[in-house]
C-alpha cells in the first residue's frame, strides 16, 4: 500500500481527539472505518484502534495486551477460534520489522485510559511479542504485546517502496529520544530495505530464517549507533545479519577486515555490488576490541 505511513501523522499530535472513527480515518490516524487493525501482511501493522471489543484486552496504559481480530459473531461473543491472518498477520510482520504502530483508544468505561467518549490517538507503540491461547469463552486468540515508545519520532511519509539498488540515505546523527533512559531513535525502513537487498539472509552464514511472519533478520549497525560512539544510521554502516552474528559481533567475537574477511572466526563478509560498506566504521569496531 502506497501511501501507508508508519510513526506519526503530520499535524496530529498525541492527545488529538475524534468523535467518530470518520473522523480518525479523514485524518488519516487510522483508515479502516470497522477493522480494529489496519494493515497489511506485507506491510504491517500502522495503527491499531482499542475499544473493548475483545474481553481479553488488557490496557494498562504503557503495556497494552491486544486481542487479535477474527472468530467474533455479530453481537461481539467469541464463537471461532482466531488465525494469524490479514490484520493478525500484519501485527505480527510489524513486530519481526520493528515497525511503530498508532494505538487509538475508544470510549471504554472499563478501561481507566480511555476517553470517555469518541476516539483519542495515544501515540506509538512496538509490538514487543505475540502468541496465542485459549482465551476467556474458550476459543484460541492471538495476543499481542504492545509497549508506549517515545513520542518524538518523526514522521515517516512512506511513499513507493524503493529500488532495492537505491538504498535509503539514512541519517549521519539518529535522533535520541530521552524518557527513562536514552533510547536511539533509528530508521525502521533503512533497516529493513537492507535486509532486502541480502534477502534477509546473513552476511556472515547466509542462514535465512522463516518465522510465521515471514524470513527474520536483523540489521546490524558496525559502529554502535549509541554513546560514546555515536555511530550514523546509514546504509554503509549497516549489515543484515542473523541474531547470533548480530550478538557476536557486537560482543567482538569477530571483527572483519579490510578486505571484509573476518577475524576470530572463518568466513568473509558477504557484501552485495550495491552496498557500500565503510572500511572507516570497520575499523572503529576492529579498534574497539583490540
């Protein structure tokens, strides 16, 4: 979907309030004018609207457990069990991509952070987890694991998807956002048009996993983008790896050379023609460990 936009809508800050789901949708908060989830499987998840229509919600304000859609009769009751499927699905692939996800909160007498009357936009949420369960009537449920993140993200105007050899530019200083701790503020889509470019398969080993979701991987930033390196969240300082190659070169089990072979184990570095990897950044992290 085109014109899908992850993070925050120009012009609606957090707090912003609507009398009714037309309302949400013209300001494009959330499009769907019945569907709780709005998104895609191939996309993800952008926004999601909560409102008590599933007796195993839980909303404590920062966590929220969210019941996915599906198995409900026309008065609400579940009768069927859910699938990971169309919004269920899309919820999920937000999760495996780190993608920010709206939550609106309808009117809910029962849930003390829920306006009391219409829709209010609460800001961005990560989903942290999924699984699912035997819920309260008795059916199987998909659950979702939803955690506040900071409000400061900028906007992300999500045009075309781009050409996999024209990587994003990314950004030579990540925004940080402070709440309790210092957080790096990094590009969801740099991460994943890179993960892209490898097929989501690791430089290193060239595992790919496939989860329920779809193939996993992680990008991997060569000079950590965090304090006292304040590495870029760019293209050239980035690697799609898997999480153990992620975890160790992190940790400095390996480091890569100039040549991109990799020093502490066997191997090279297995780049694509058109990713450029910055021999700068190779060797901060070869300096960091030696």
């Amino acid at each position: 979907m085109a014109d899908r936009i992850f993070g925050e809508i120009e012009g609606v800050p957090i707090g912003s309030t609507f009398n009714t789901r037309k309302e949400a949708a013209a300001a494009g908060i959330h499009k769907p004018l019945q569907a709780g989830i709005s998104g895609s499987k191939d996309d993800g998840s952008d926004s999601i609207v909560i409102s008590g229509g599933y007796e195993d919600d839980s909303d404590t304000g920062d966590i929220i457990i969210y019941t996915g859609e599906g198995g409900q009769n026309d008065k609400g009751r579940q009768v069927a069990d859910q699938q990971l499927v169309r919004g269920n699905l899309a919820l999920a692939k937000s999760e495996i991509d780190g993608l920010p996800v709206r939550v609106i909160r309808g009117a809910d007498i029962k849930n003390p952070y829920a306006p009391e009357t219409g829709y209010r936009y609460d800001g961005l949420y990560l989903v942290d987890s999924h699984w699912h369960e035997i819920g309260k009537s008795g059916f199987l449920v998909y659950r979702f694991k939803l955690i506040k993140i900071d409000s400061t993200l900028p906007p992300n105007k999500l045009a075309k998807e781009l050409d996999l050899i024209s990587l994003p530019t990314g950004s030579d200083n990540p925004k940080r956002a402070t709440a309790t701790s210092q957080r790096i503020i990094r590009d969801s889509k740099l991460g994943k048009e890179i993960k892209k470019l490898y097929h989501h398969k690791c430089q290193v080993c060239s595992i790919e996993i496939n989860t329920n979701a779809g193939p996993y991987a992680e990008a991997a930033h060569i000079k950590p983008v965090g304090k006292p390196h304040n590495g870029p969240d760019r293209p050239d300082n980035l690697l799609c790896l898997c999480p153990n190659h992620h975890l160790m070169l992190d940790k400095g089990v390996y480091m890569i050379a100039d040549d991109l072979s990799l020093v502490g184990i066997e191997g090279s570095l297995n780049k694509h023609v058109d990713h450029e990897i910055s021999i700068e950044h190779i060797r901060y992290h070869r300096e960091m460990f030696n």
